[in-house]
C-alpha cells in the first residue's frame, strides 16, 4: 500500500493563525483606508495584488473571489490571464512592481533583491506602500486559512495527510474562523459578480 502524500499548500496551525491575526490587528485602520478610505488603492491594482498572492499561494478560494473581484474592478482579461500565469513580464511596470513586492512579502519565491524595493518606491508613496502591504497581509491570511480548509476536506476524505504539526482540532479551528469571514464575502463576491454579468 502506498503512503499517501502530505498535503501540498502551505497551511496554518490555529496558533500560526491566531499570531498573524494579531499581528495584522493594529494595521486594521490602514486596510480599511486601503480598501475604502482616503488612503484607497486602486481596484484594478488592488485585485491584480490580490489575485497574484491567492494565485501564488495556491487558494482556490481565494483565486477564485479575486478572479470575479479583478474583472469587476475592471482588470483587462489579459492582465487576469498574465497574472494566472504568472508571466509578471506581461503586466505594465507599476503593477509589475507591486506584484513582485506583494509575492516576496508573502514568501513565493522571488529572490530578495534591492531592485524590487528600488522600483516599488519609483511609482508609490510611503502610504500606497503601506496599504498594500496590510492588503497582502490579509489575503495571505485568507489564503492560508482557506488551504487549511481544503486541508481539513483531504484529512475528512483521507486523500492527503496533513501537515505533520496539524491536528484535527486547529483544522477544525482554522475552519470556523475562515468561515466567519468566508459566507459574507462570498455573498459579496457573488453580487459583484452577478452586477458585472447584469450590466455586460
């Protein structure tokens, strides 16, 4: 009998989880002057961001919401579609820069490298900076959350084993918290999407 292989996404534990809630809680101001307030990030930068961390960090929850999130912000499909394949190349040099900052911020694989720093100082401000980064903050945490759901799916269906230092009860923790915040955003996401097919 074959061993079944551990589960391939990066994934929370309840405590990893409940430490970047916490650290992510006195930035909660500065995500909600990103999203709505007088320090607002662009939506179709914003959702190119996003899209790119929940893509890299392999959420099919989250790509999923950020994908009908980008193109109701107005993303062009080339863009959503360069960004799914992570040909970065593709996109203009603004986006391209934050991107490539948000998936070093996250750990995905982009090498530490001064030009990054250097190119995202050349087209935003301190502020824009800022809100972007409590922006990638937050999908990384949604991210990992909704892999831990998934994780908690393969351990129910006994396709994957899980990550060696889970258990069932921080799954099963990680799961209801995700779901708080997962229903009214799927219901968000849901109208957005209906909106955008309705006036298309």
């Amino acid at each position: 009998m074959t061993a079944k292989p551990r589960f391939p996404k990066p994934t929370f534990t309840a405590s990893e989880m409940t430490a970047a809630l916490l650290e992510i809680a006195p930035r909660v101001p500065r995500l909600i002057r990103a999203l709505w307030g007088d320090g607002r990030i662009d939506p179709v930068l914003r959702e190119t961001v996003l899209l790119a961390v929940a893509d890299a960090l392999e959420c099919r929850w989250c790509r999923a919401a950020h994908s009908e999130l980008a193109r109701a912000a107005g993303v062009p499909e080339n863009d959503v579609g360069s960004v799914l394949r992570r040909a970065w190349a593709d996109l203009g040099p603004r986006e391209r820069a934050a991107v490539v900052s948000a998936l070093r911020r996250v750990g995905s694989g982009v090498l530490v490298d001064a030009s990054i720093d250097a190119a995202l100082e050349e087209h935003f401000g301190a502020g824009e900076i800022a809100g972007l980064a409590a922006l990638v903050d937050a999908v990384r945490i949604a991210s990992l959350s909704g892999n831990t759901v998934d994780m908690l799916l393969d351990r129910l269906r006994r396709s994957t084993r899980p990550r060696r230092d889970s258990t069932l009860g921080s799954e099963a923790a990680v799961a209801a918290l995700w779901a708080l915040g997962a229903v009214p955003a799927a219901a968000v996401v849901a109208a957005t999407g209906a909106w955008r097919r309705w006036r298309a």
